[in-house]
C-alpha cells in the first residue's frame, strides 16, 4: 500500500484568506483469492470545518469503519508530532481501540498541525491502512477598505477515470482484451477550457485507440487498448503507472494514470472487485446539468450482472438512502450539489455488501458572509443587547442586502414603501416595518436568502436557538458570559 498526501493551499481574493488543506489517495494492491488479507478504512466525513470565530461547522464527529478480510482488527493508531505510530487514546467516545469503529473528534489530542493520520492495525503487521483528518479553518476577515483585483484562474484538469482494474488470470495475464476510458476536462479558474493530453510510455499490451481533445463545452476523452493474453511487460508486475500531459492555455499539466491487475484465485473462490466512477467527470459549473455516476463490479475476471445496488447521499453529518436509486448508475442534477457532495453506492453481491464513496464538485461563483452587530460584540453588566445582522457578496458585489435602515427610531422623511428593521430593546426584538404612506406597518415581504442561526455556549456546547432572519436581536439573557453565533446562509 502506498499513500500519496497533497497539501494545497488556496488565497481567496474576496476574503482576502489563504486557506491550507491537506488530501490524500491510498492505492492498495489487492491479490485475489479465497486466502487473500485485506484491510480497509473509510469515514463519513474527512474534515473538520471551523467558521471566521473558529467556531465547529458542519461534522462534529467522523465515525472511521474498518473492513477486512482473512485477518482480524488488532488496533488504532494516530501519529504524534514525532511522527511516531501512538496507540489512539481510550475516552468517553472510544472505550476499546480494538473494535471495528473508531469514533474522531476535533477536541481528541491526535491533530498535528491540523492534521490528524490515523491507521488500523491487524493481526498482520502488513496488513493495515491508514487515513487522514483535516481541520479547516475558515481565516479573519479582510479590512474594509478597497478589494485587491482578482487574480488569473488558477489551471486544472479533472480526469473522469484515475485508476482501473484489469481482470487478468492467476498467471497475471490479461483475460480478454479491454478498453479503458479516461474521460478528461480542462479549466482555467471556473471556466471550462480546451484541452489536449499527450499519452506518456505505455506497457507491452497497451496501445492508444483514440485520443479527443476537450473543448470549452464538452470533454476530451482518451481510450486505451488493453490486448488478451498479454502480462502488460511481466507476470510478475501487479501495478503501473501511465503519464499523461495536458496543455491548457500554452502550459502543461501532468497526471498519473494507474492501472492495476484484478488477478483470479489460483485456488478457491474469486475475489470481488467492486468501484464507483464518473464517466464524464466529476465537476458541474454553477449547480447546472448532471454528472453520470457509474460503478464496475467483476467476480474474478467476470463481469457481475446480478446484484443488487443501493445509493445513498451524504448530508448533515450522515449518510441518507435515495429513494429509487436501485440500479448500477445514478444520475446527479447539478442543483443537488453544492460546493462538494459525496455519493457512495452499496452492491450486494452473494450475500455480501460490497460499498464504494464518489465525490463531485460544483465549480461555482464564491459566496463570502460576514456577520456584523450594531453594539458591537460585548454587553456590559448584563444590560442592554446586541443587534446582529449578515451581509453575502460575490465576486465583490453584494446580493440581497438590508430592505431597509436598523434603528430605535422611525425614519423622519419616510416615503410609501419605504422599510424599516424597527430595534425594540423593551420587547428584545427587531421587527421589519413598512410605511405605508401614513403610519408604519408590519412588513409581508421577506428577504430573498434564507438566514439559519446556531449558537453554542462557553463550553462549546450547542444551545436552543430559534432566531432566524437577516437581522436578529441578540439580549443579554441570551449570553452566559460568551456565547459564538453561526448563521447558515442558503437559497
């Protein structure tokens, strides 16, 4: 097994933020047969997000599964600041570190910079896996003066296909020829953009069948043949990898292809192969069309044709079965996904489930909220109250701002129409008010954004909170000593 770890970090103009996450891939190599050891680890969630208070959005937990085969759990794990392999620590959430689960919290102390790196040991020493957990933070905002210009889009190219399988026989030959399809799509920023791909050394067996460049509306694709009876260049080699160079906008990018051999069983049953892939990538623009999701599932080197599939959407911390979706694709609308979205899709197979995660990504305009209170942060001797309230921007422009002025009192020119968010520190309230023509009224009209609003206590701890709205009235009572706001901005 080998895992690749990408640190990426990312300036945002708007907020005037550099951001820095971390993602990793493990490519593992997998021998079929009755007698095969297997280890894997997936999680509901990999990362832990932090809003401009540094306060928990999102998750607040990721439940790490371990699924093996011809071997037993023996252990978790962390690496500490030394880079050393620690038994993970036994606390409230986790009594045993010997199970099949794994509970993670932000406050559990794994995190290195961040950054937390855990594996499952197994009654193997060479069998295991390993996984990461990010804390993203979402930084300060900028100061008020002007916005700095936006800079280039940054290049990159999403492949539909990273890595296949290739169904060979116990001799590590292929069992019939194939084609393997890399779907491709170039952009510059969020534009899509055309693109062409430059095919690196390929191994015996292996030969290039077609090669369409991308344009700005439709992706490229490259496909390549995989002979019958061929050892791709030794029976001994189980993996590869195929370079592939992309030229965007007069520069180039490079990508790693990775093919791997699903060889059958010499003796005893066939091991299953079973993935999700997106044919045609896994990017929309602005919410808009659909993605084709699709899985692969081969028994030794045979196609599966008679399972049962069951998709499911991951959504507010759990995962959430699709009513319908029973069949080996699934079609995504593009407005269902927003920012990223994952997907994962559980074959059942001879009695045994068999599941795989996708993630896609809308490639949207930025969004950027920023709370502001008139009063300030702080109230004084338990007296008196704050008034909060959200802006939204994009691409440096606001959208669906204030209807009217916040005060404690009436306009004194008003006209017919006008709005008015009436602040009432008596009755611990703000009111949206219309005149009329002749005296003021509540408002029927509302904002076009919908404003969800959370609130945690001093310790942390979530609190029952149930003001909503643009602007909300935010009294003394309501604080015991600190209290840190979260507002959900949507559509």
């Amino acid at each position: 097994m080998i895992t690749y770890i990408c640190y990426i970090s990312y300036y945002d103009s708007e907020t005037k933020n550099t951001i820095n996450i971390t993602a990793d891939i493990t490519y593992t190599l997998v021998k079929n047969a009755a007698n095969a050891k297997l280890c894997t680890v997936s999680s509901d969630t990999y990362v832990f997000k932090y809003d401009t208070s540094q306060a928990l959005v999102g998750a607040s937990q990721a439940t790490l599964t371990a699924q093996v085969q011809g071997v037993t759990v023996a252990k978790w794990q962390y690496k500490n600041n030394s880079g050393t392999w620690t038994d993970y620590p036994t606390t409230s959430d986790n009594t045993s570190i010997t199970g099949g689960t794994l509970v993670v919290k932000p406050a559990h102390n794994i995190f290195v910079n961040n950054v937390a790196q855990i594996r499952v040991t197994t009654s193997e020493s060479d069998v295991f896996d390993t996984i990461t957990i990010t804390k993203i933070y979402d930084g300060a905002k900028g100061d008020k003066g002007n916005p700095g210009s936006a800079g280039t889009g940054g290049l990159s190219v999403v492949l539909g296909n990273e890595t296949q399988s290739i169904a060979c026989t116990s001799a590590g030959k292929t069992a019939a020829a194939s084609t393997i399809s890399i779907p491709f799509t170039g952009y510059v920023g969020i534009t899509q953009t055309a693109c062409t791909c430059a095919v690196g050394t390929l191994p015996a067996g292996i030969t290039v069948k077609t090669n369409t460049a991308s344009t700005a509306s439709a992706a490229g694709k490259l496909e390549l043949s995989v002979a019958a009876s061929s050892d791709l260049g030794n029976a001994s080699v189980l993996s590869g990898d195929i370079t592939l160079t992309f030229t965007i906008s007069g520069k180039t990018i490079t990508k790693v292809f990775t093919w791997t051999k699903s060889k059958a069983g010499s003796n005893g049953a066939s091991a299953v192969v079973f993935s999700v892939y997106a044919p045609n990538g896994t990017i929309v623009q602005n919410q808009s069309g659909t993605i084709q999701l699709a899985t692969s599932a081969y028994v030794g080197s045979s196609v599966i044709t008679s399972a049962t599939y069951q998709w499911a959407k991951y959504s507010g911390g759990s995962w959430t079965n699709i009513s319908g979706a029973t069949v080996g694709t699934l079609t995504v609308s593009g407005a269902d996904i927003v920012n990223i979205q994952s997907y994962r899709c559980t074959m059942t197979y001879s009695g045994k489930n068999y599941v795989d995660v996708i993630t896609v990504e809308d490639k949207s305009d930025p969004y950027v909220s920023e709370m502001l209170s008139i009063g300030g942060y702080t109230v004084k001797n338990n007296l008196g109250g704050l008034v909060p309230y959200i802006i939204v921007r994009t691409n440096q422009k606001e959208v669906d701002p204030l209807l009217g002025n916040i005060s404690e009192t009436a306009p004194s020119t008003p006209t017919s129409g006008m709005f008015w968010y009436k602040v009432d520190h008596t009755a611990k309230t703000v009111t949206l008010i219309k005149y009329n023509g002749t005296t003021w009224v509540n408002a029927t009209e509302k904002q076009s954004l919908t404003y969800t609003w959370y609130a945690q206590d001093k310790d942390g701890k979530e609190v029952t909170f149930s003001k909503t709205g643009k602007v909300i009235y935010l009294s003394a009572e309501d604080i015991d000593s600190l209290l840190t706001l979260q507002c959900d901005v949507s559509k």
